[in-house]
C-alpha cells in the first residue's frame, strides 16, 4: 500500500497533510500485545524463548484473580507468547514486534519442523494460516505510525518519501550499472538502513554515506591514488578545475562543477565525529545524517552516470563506457 492510499482522518484529507504518529497510542498498544500473542503461535519455542535474551527484558504475566484455571492450562509456549505482550511497556512494544518479525517464517511457509509432513498438508496450513505480517501493516497503518514493515518482511523501518527512495533507487542502479563505482550501493543501502531502523545511528549513517561517493568517484577523480579519500579528491577536483566537467546546469561555465565542488566539500566538513582530539567529540544527529545521505545519492549519481567526468586530454580518444 502507498502512502498516498492510507486512510487519513477528515481533518487531514482537509489540509492535504499526512501526520505520522511518532508513538504508540493506547489503541495500537492493545493491538499489538494481540498481534503478539497470535504471532508468536507460528515461532518455534526454542526461537521464542530468545526474544527476551536479545531485548534484555524479564517476562512476568500479571494475573487476575480469577485467571488461575487459564495459568494452568498454559504450556511453556504458550505462557512466553502472553508473557512477552505484558512485559513491556507501550514504547518498548516496538522492540518485541520488531525481535517478532525477524524470528517469524518467511512469507509462504511454515514454522521448521522436524518431522517431515507431505507437501499436501503443508500447503493446507499455509492456506489456513493468518497472515502476520499482512494484519501488522494494516495496525500501523491504521495508527498512521510513522514506521512500516521493511520489504524484506524481517523488522520494522521509518517510512521514507516516494522521491527519497526513487533517488536511493536511480543512485543505486546508475552504480551497479558501472562496475568502476565498486561499493557505492552497498555503502548507500547500509547508511539508508542505518537511519531507517527502530534506533537509528546517525554517526554510522554519515560516515557510510561519504564512502559511498568515494567509491562512485574514486576512478573519475583519482585512480591512481589507492588511499585516496573525499578529502584527497576534493582538492584535487579543486586543484585541477579544467580536467573534470559537470554536466550540471548552464553548458559551457564552470556552474555545474563547483555545485559538485561545493556538495562534496560540505559533506565532507559535515562529518564532526571522523576524528578524535582534545575536546568532546560532537556526533552527527539524526537531521544532518539525513542531509548527508541526500547529498551522497545526488553525487552517487552524477559520478555513476558520467554526469560528472574527467576531460580527455588534447589530441587524446576516449571510449565512453
């Protein structure tokens, strides 16, 4: 489901804005201890039983007087899946759904089991078997939180912006597309997930982003130089204006270049938490590392693409790739 397809209450469809919840509302919390307890009936109890160890949580299951008769009917199964809806508190709720997700069979099959079963069953308790993943959407939608389940089915991400993921998307095909780029994509995906878990890591979002354009403008900028780093590239880019070219805007003026000389170089003096020294390190939070990372997926793509390249040299023949 897009973002655009979401239900929004009247007084948002009025002002043509989307309002993402950055909590748990009472509602969502009770729906998804709910969803925990279903959930966790299709998690093998010995991959249930990690679940606290990982989050570092004790599970305790408060009781009503009256609810004796349904503790002793309780396997230990079954007594982990109530006992991790309880045991949290709505924030830390996320933390369980999100250990959940990662524990959970894969779309379209079924828990691992060591007695073999005929594929005709098999494909008759899938058919019948609820769809976690599907209904856990549908409670986040419906909360309008400002997280989502992540493509791969496996935890929770923040939603991004239909433009943000199109320009990581572009960035990433334009450098797989251009084996001279190296790592650029994987050093752009990771500093994407980097910022789009449930606890983000800014510091380690910057840093993967500047690496990520070392990678895509390493082999345009200086392929002779095995250490080379944005640092090194940029003053030669500085250095040597009339060996590079940027197709950015007005032909024929050196404009496009030093937008290319003036991005780079802000990304590269943005990221405070590279070095130590006698004062307190300030690490990058979680704004600049997004600016960062917007930045790297423009530049990303201009290097990738030949938007921006090195002038072949007088009298010289080049083979464009």
């Amino acid at each position: 489901m897009s973002t655009s397809e979401i239900w929004q209450p009247l007084s948002d469809r009025q002002s043509a804005s989307q309002q993402w919840a950055r909590r748990v509302s009472p509602a969502l919390a009770a729906a998804l201890r709910q969803w925990i307890i279903l959930a966790g009936r299709d998690i093998p109890s010995q991959d249930l039983d990690r679940v606290p160890v990982r989050l570092g949580i004790h599970l305790h299951l408060e009781l009503e007087e009256d609810d004796g008769e349904f503790v002793e009917t309780l396997n230990h199964h079954d007594w982990v899946r109530h006992a991790l809806a309880e045991s949290v508190s709505d924030k830390a709720l996320l933390d369980v759904v999100d250990a959940l997700l990662d524990l959970l069979p894969a779309r379209g099959q079924g828990p691992n089991r060591a007695d073999p079963l005929p594929m005709q069953i098999i494909a008759a308790m899938n058919a019948t078997k609820r769809d976690h993943r599907k209904s856990l959407q549908q409670h986040l939608d419906d909360a309008r939180l400002m997280y989502r389940i992540s493509e791969d089915g496996r935890r929770l991400v923040r939603r991004t912006d239909r433009a943000s993921e199109l320009a990581l998307r572009d960035a990433s095909a334009a450098a797989d597309q251009m084996p001279s780029s190296g790592s650029a994509s994987k050093f752009l995906e990771s500093a994407w997930e980097a910022l789009a878990g449930l606890h983000p890591d800014p510091p380690r979002a910057y840093s993967e982003a500047i690496k990520a354009v070392e990678a895509a403008a390493h082999s345009v900028v200086q392929p002779n130089h095995a250490k080379a780093t944005l640092g090194t590239m940029l003053g030669e880019l500085k250095n040597a204006r009339h060996r590079f070219v940027a197709d950015v805007g007005q032909p024929g003026t050196s404009v496009g270049l030093e937008t290319v000389i003036s991005m780079a170089e802000a990304l590269w003096t943005g990221q405070t938490s590279r070095h130590g020294g006698q004062y307190p390190t300030l690490m990058e939070d979680l704004s600049q590392a997004r600016a960062a990372l917007h930045l790297a997926t423009t530049l990303v793509t201009w290097f990738a693409s030949h938007v921006v390249r090195r002038e072949p040299k007088p009298g010289v023949a080049t083979l464009m790739p």
